[in-house]
C-alpha cells in the first residue's frame, strides 16, 4: 500500500515537473511573440495604426508649409529672419515625431496608474505660472531659456487622463452622484478656479466640454450633465455680476461687428478678426494660391498662431480648406475606431477622449476666425506655430497609437 502510494506521489511529481517545463516553454514563446508583435512597424493591429500615422504626417506636412506661408513676413519684420518660425517649428516636429514613436511603444496602461501623479504636476504648473512674472499680466508661461511651456496643455491632458482612469475604475458605480459625478466636479472646479486667475478662459471651455464628454462615455446618468449645465450658467451669472469677468467681457466687445465698426475703440478691438474674415473672403472657391495671401503683410495680427486658417483659406481657398478639414474629420474617425476596439475600457476612454481633443480644437478654432465665437487663445493642432503645443499633441497621438498597437482592428 506505502509502494503504490508512493509511486502515485512520484508520477504525480514528474507529471507536475513535465507540464511545468511545458508551460515554462509556452510562456517564453508567448513572450517572444508579444515582443515581435509590439516591435512590428507595418502590420495592422500588430504594430503602428499606419492610416492613423499617414493622416498624422500629412497634416504636419502641409500645416509646416502653411505656417511658413503665413510667418515669414512677420518673421521678416520682427526679427529680420523670415525662416525663424519655420526653423523652430521644423525642430518641435522633428522632437515630436521622436516623442510620439517612442510614446508608442510604452504600454499605455503605465498612465493609469500614473493618473494622479499627472493630474498633480497639472496642478503644480498652473500654480507656478500665477507667482512667475508677466509683463502683459496674463499667466500662461513658464519659461525655460527661449523656449515656454504653457500650463493648460498639461491641464487638458491631465484632466482626460484622470478621467479615463476613473471612468474605467468605477465604471459600474459611474450612474451614482459620488463616483459619477463628485470627482469630475471637483477636478474641472479646481482647475478652472486656477485657469481663471491666469485669466485663460478659453481653455475652460475646453476643459468644461471635455469634462462633460469624458463623463458622458463614462456612463454618467444624463440628468446630472443637465443639472451640472444649469449650475455652471448660474456661476457664469455670479461671476459676472460680480465683476470677475471683465477679462473676458474686453474680448467679447466688438463679438459679431468685425464687418460693421467703423471707428473708435470697437474698431481696434475687432482688427483681428475683420482681417481674419477679410482673408477668408478674398480666397474665393480655390485661393490666390500659395505664399500669395495679402492679409498675412501686417494686416492679420500673430497669422502663424491662432488665425492660421484664415491665410490657409486665402492662399488654397474653400476647396483647400475643406479638404484640410476632411483630413482632421479622417483623423479623428480613425482614433475613434482604434479607441472603441481597445481591449479594455481605460484604453476606449482614453483614447476618445484624445482624438475628441483634436476635433474639439479644430472647432472652436474655425469658430474663432470665422467671428462665430469671441476672439479667444485657441490653436490649431498641427498647424499653429509653438513647442509645448506641437510636443503636447505629438506625445498625445502617441498614445494613441500605443493603443492601436493592442486594439482589435484587422490582424494579418
């Protein structure tokens, strides 16, 4: 009885060391093929979303060309060099592209738990640029030799990222006042508290409408996104009962007159934007044609930054424009689609919330030069000259595409 028990014990063992040596061998071939699945370049789900990637390159090529067009004379005039901004934006670019190529190989699930820490150092530099000094008394900046880096670009990213990383962590509970709508208020609250002594009240728009989509593809019950509405209006009336808007009521005098002040303060106020919609009307159905804008000399007020497309729409003309909007429509499907076939739902969100950015900006920008909104600080990816911009964005679609290396999309 003591032999056939033990020899039941030994077969056991060596069954056990066998299987375990089988599984050991299972588990570094699995490991080899995540590796060369991570490190393929070209195969679709496997490595680099190249669509994502085509669309990528073509919007900083032609946004590269069309912020020369539109810089080199007030480049010329400024600083005596008309290839200045082309020599510093072909350098963010090329930073860019690093930053994205190496983001995308970092597992994007290091950001979940890295979410608080981001939504801290968001903190800490809208802090820092309220005590740094400012000669125009507007706080954006800080700072680091001849290159700044604004605060809020830190701030969007942040306030998705902690998002995603909630909506995904409680995404069963995210319908309840306390985890559905308790973090997201406190987190847009703090935030925009701190943007508006800068003042920068165009990022809290951008902010207020990424909270509200963020909660909403969280699964956050919609009666609360109503009431949450309401609130803000009545802050938005408190606050400029009080006088704390003043800032913002200088930018939205002369909102909609661009074409109808005819002198006095109103019109300087509105010389941005009529020249803004001057370009846009001398381009006609297919432009002057490139370099050729006329409002660029002088006319159109800092072209190379937030009214971009307004030389963009006089040089290549309505047709241009719409097939540069057709392109960000692309991009933004594109990371949608590699999003919502994420593996899990912190990847989904994430994601949405990203490319949404993109789509977001793109707006509010047409909507800026175009006088549908007042004239506020809001840039146009790709295109609008400046570091911390191109290199915020650059790192964003980066993960993006660490996602699409994971997502389901057609595998060869």
């Amino acid at each position: 009885m003591n032999t056939i028990e033990y020899s039941s014990k030994e077969r056991r063992r060596d069954y056990e060391r066998e299987t375990g040596a089988v599984s050991h061998k299972s588990q570094n071939y699995n490991k080899r093929n995540r590796i060369k699945k991570r490190f393929s370049l070209i195969s679709m789900g496997k490595g680099l979303d190249m669509p994502f990637c085509i669309l990528i390159m073509i919007l900083l090529a032609v946004g590269l060309t069309m912020m020369f067009s539109a810089s080199y004379p007030v480049a010329y005039y400024e600083i005596g060099d008309s290839y200045y901004y082309l020599k510093r934006q072909l350098l963010f670019i090329l930073i860019g592209l690093i930053l994205m190529l190496g983001i995308s190989f970092v597992d994007y699930h290091y950001f979940h738990r890295m979410s608080v820490v981001v939504l801290a150092v968001s903190y800490f530099a809208l802090l820092l640029v309220l005590v740094l000094p400012s000669p125009t008394g507007v706080h954006r900046w800080i700072g680091i030799g001849s290159f700044g880096i604004q605060a809020s670009e830190i701030s969007k990213f942040a306030i998705i990222l902690f998002l995603a990383h909630w909506g995904s962590k409680y995404y069963d509970r995210m319908n309840t006042f306390k985890y559905g709508v308790l973090p997201g208020l406190i987190v847009f609250v703090s935030t925009a508290a701190l943007l508006l002594l800068e003042p920068h009240y165009s990022c809290i728009v951008i902010i207020a409408l990424l909270t509200v989509l963020m909660l909403y593809i969280s699964g956050i019950n919609i009666k609360w996104l109503l009431i949450g509405g309401i609130a803000l209006i009545a802050v938005i009336l408190i606050l400029w009962v009080t006088g704390m808007l003043s800032y913002a009521m200088e930018r939205m005098e002369g909102w909609g007159q661009a074409l109808t002040a005819t002198e006095g303060k109103l019109w300087q106020d509105t010389w941005q934007t009529r020249n803004s919609l001057y370009a846009i009307g001398s381009g006609g159905l297919f432009g002057l044609g490139l370099g050729q804008s006329r409002q660029k000399y002088l006319f159109l007020p800092e072209p190379q930054n937030d009214f971009i497309f307004a030389v963009v729409c006089e040089e290549l003309g309505l047709v241009g424009a719409v097939i540069i909007l057709l392109i960000f429509a692309l991009l933004v499907w594109r990371g949608i689609v590699i999003s919502l076939r994420a593996k899990d739902r912190f990847g989904k969100l994430l994601g949405i919330g990203l490319t949404s950015l993109v789509g977001l900006q793109v707006i509010l920008n047409i909507l800026v030069i175009t006088d549908w909104l007042p004239n506020t600080g809001i840039s146009l990816p790709f295109f609008s000259y400046g570091g911390s911009s191109i290199l915020t964005l650059m790192f964003e679609m980066g993960i993006v595409l660490s996602i699409s290396r994971t997502s389901n999309i057609e595998k060869s």
